[in-house]
C-alpha cells in the first residue's frame, strides 16, 4: 500500500526523531516498539532501544489509512479505539510495556498523521482545533455536609435561576464544567451546579480512611446526589451527566422523578461491558500519565486543543485508585437493564445524548437503552466524543440549550 512506503516511514521516523514532545517524554525511555500491517512495518526507538520491537500495534493496512487522515473517522481516532472496536487490531509482545509508554505511541501517530500531510514539522504539541476562551466564568465554591463526606460545590449563574445540576464523569471532577459555566446562554436563566464526589477534586477522603478505600455502587451515588441538592437546596434541578454520570441519571429518573424538572443523560446506557482495565492502578505504571492517556482516546479528534488540554490535565490529578474504583461502577455494579424500561417520562422528562466518537458507550449502545425507555428522545452528536461538556462545551451547548429552554417554557 502508497502510505507505507519507504520514503514515508523514513519522513515519519526522522520527525520523530526531531520532535521536541517525544524528546520529553522518552526522556527515560529505553524503548522500540513498532506499527505494522500485512506487510508493512515502521519501528521507533527511543534510549538505549532493545534490538526487537517490546511490542508492536498491528492491524490491516486499510484501519492504519483510516486512523492517520487528519481527522480520522469514529473508532480509529485513537489506539484504544481501534483496540476495542476495530476488527484485526492486536497488541503483540509485552502489554505492560504498551500500557508504561501509551502515550509515546500516541504522539508518535501523531506524528505520522502530521508528516502524511505534507506538512513540515515541527507538529504542534496537541494538534486539535484552536478555541475563543469565553470570559471567565463567575463562580462561587463553598462546602456542605453530606455525613460523612465534605462536598465541594461550585455555582454560576442567578442565585434564583432555574437549577441545573452537573455530575462529573469517572475520576473527574466539577472542573469540567467551568467553560459551561461561563456561557451566558445558560447563566442567563440557570444556576448551574457542579460538585466534586468524595475522594475527588476538593472534596476529601472522610478522616482516617487510607487511599484506595473509595468505592461507588448504585445506592451510594444515589444517596450523595440527593444529599446535596438539599444540602445545597437547589430547587427541582434538572440533571446533567455524562458517561458513568449518565449511567445514575437514568436511576434518579427511575427513582425520583417528581425531584427533577429533567434529565439529560449523555454517554449512557443500562449496561456497558469491557471497560474495566488492570492498568489504571498497576504497581509498574505511572497513573498519572495511564489514565489520562486511556481518557484522551475518547475524546473526539475535533475537540478543541484547550479543552483537551485541560481534560488530560484533570485525569492526570485524580487520586490514587479513584479512577479505577469508578470503572468499578460504570463497567461493573451498574446495570439496570432489568429496570430502565420503568422510567416514567411522562413525569421526568428525558434526553439521552451521545457523541459520535464515544467507542466505549457507542451511540448504538445508547440508542438501544433510549429504545426501552417510552418517551426518551435520543440524538447521536456529531463531531464530539465521551466529555460533551468537558472536551468541546460550545459544540455541545448547542445540543443543551435548546433543551433547556424547552424545559424554561415548560
């Protein structure tokens, strides 16, 4: 195939070679590892390399086309993606050594999108969409009780706006809402809430208990939700959440409906298998630099190069085993697909959003779950992944606001 040939993989082993982000992060590397098809082949050496590839990503020549177009269509955005959704793809020699150094395979792909251009480096250091930084949002940050946790919340918006309470996805917390936050076309009439679960962001572990002891279930969440929204006494809020945030939408819908004025559940379903991965929070892999690596590949390719920025950045900060504890509940302990056929929309309204990069809880798992639910109103969105309001807020804001304005009339 053309995009292997030779003058190709020298182009693409001598940018590398020259690229200022992997001199920094092999900095203590002593690696090879290799891209392959068919027939086809390009080795990377980083330190003192081993003569052999440590391991080698393998998959058709065909998925390797797709996955370095400039923007890459859904599932072969990402090395992960491919992984997990592409037929033939397949990690070859040592995992561990893939999972210590994702993210120098990651750049170096990059790279190789880059040079296939017929661009000359140097390649920007996160080659996405720039973005217009709103104005900084007005926010105000206080604790409440929840016994026997203290949560951080931060608010925006008229103190006697309507509520819109925002839950944070897996290992994350209220950060990823601050671009939301800043929006006038929701502070106008809404007072949005985000708060940090337990053990994450600003609000601490309980006194005494050791790191690694946090874990998440059905009942928890629903219980920590609802404590703070009378904590923090916010009024028949409508709920926004993503991912494993998504997934306990869909409960409160089920449990409570009277409480909300309604639901918008992105990135769920009643149940997703796979996700669980024994990296996360592996003795021989540094998570601050893993799970950041492992969420980048969810986002979108389009996603702004700031708001991807500062989403890696969150992940990187998350504490220890948190992350992984959530991926205990988002691919684990929930399933309510014995339930979510109950959800009354007649009395909570519901919207299920999805992003058409999202290769974990796919657009066809989510439609599949609002399919059961009489009511639900589905949409599949284009050009964002598995952090709606996280990686591309203004995108995705044109996909909330109509709903919130649907519900403000209503």
């Amino acid at each position: 195939m053309a995009l292997w040939n030779e003058d190709f993989v020298t182009a693409w082993q001598t940018a590398t070679v020259a690229d200022a982000v992997l001199r920094r992060q092999a900095r203590h590397a002593g690696l090879r590892f290799a891209f392959a098809s068919e027939a086809c082949r390009a080795e990377f050496a980083f330190g003192p390399a081993p003569d052999r590839p440590v391991f080698t990503l393998h998959a058709p020549a065909a998925a390797w086309a797709k996955a370095l177009q400039p923007v890459p269509p859904r599932h072969h955005h990402s090395i992960f993606a491919m992984r997990m959704r592409v037929p033939g793809f397949a990690i070859m020699g040592e995992e561990l050594a893939f999972a210590q150094h994702a993210h120098l395979a990651r750049r170096v792909l990059e790279v190789g999108r880059w040079v296939l251009e017929g661009r000359a480096p140097p390649v920007p250091e996160i080659p996405r969409p720039p973005l217009a930084e709103p104005e900084p949002a007005e926010i105000r940050g206080r604790y409440v009780g929840v016994p026997p946790w203290r949560i951080q919340i931060e608010q925006a918006g008229p103190e006697d706006g309507l509520d819109l309470l925002c839950l944070h996805t897996a290992g994350a917390d209220g950060r990823q809402f601050h671009r939301l936050m800043a929006d006038r076309r929701l502070t106008q009439h809404w007072r949005l809430t985000a708060f940090d679960l337990p053990w994450h962001g600003k609000s601490p572990p309980p006194s005494g208990e050791a790191p690694g002891a946090w874990f998440l279930d059905t009942e928890r969440y629903v219980r920590i939700i609802m404590g703070v929204i009378a904590a923090a006494g916010l009024r028949r809020p409508v709920v926004l959440g993503a991912s494993m945030s998504g997934e306990i939408c869909l409960e409160l819908a089920l449990r409570h409906p009277e409480s909300f004025r309604g639901i918008v559940a992105c990135e769920a379903s009643a149940h997703i298998e796979g996700r669980k991965v024994a990296w996360a929070d592996h003795p021989q892999v540094n998570q601050a630099v893993f799970v950041p690596e492992w969420i980048e590949g969810l986002m979108a390719p389009q996603s702004p190069a700031p708001c991807a920025a500062d989403v890696w950045w969150h992940y990187s900060q998350g504490g220890h085993a948190t992350f992984a504890r959530d991926i205990d509940f988002y691919s684990g302990e929930w399933d309510a697909r014995d339930r979510v056929h109950r959800i009354d929309t007649a009395r909570c309204p519901l919207w299920m959003l999805t992003g058409e990069y999202d290769y974990s809880c796919t657009a066809e798992h989510s439609a599949a779950t609002a399919a059961l639910i009489p009511g639900a109103r589905f949409t599949m969105m284009p050009g964002i992944g598995h952090f709606p309001f996280a990686e591309n807020p203004p995108l995705f804001a044109g996909h909330l606001v109509p709903i919130l304005d649907e519900l403000r009339r209503g």
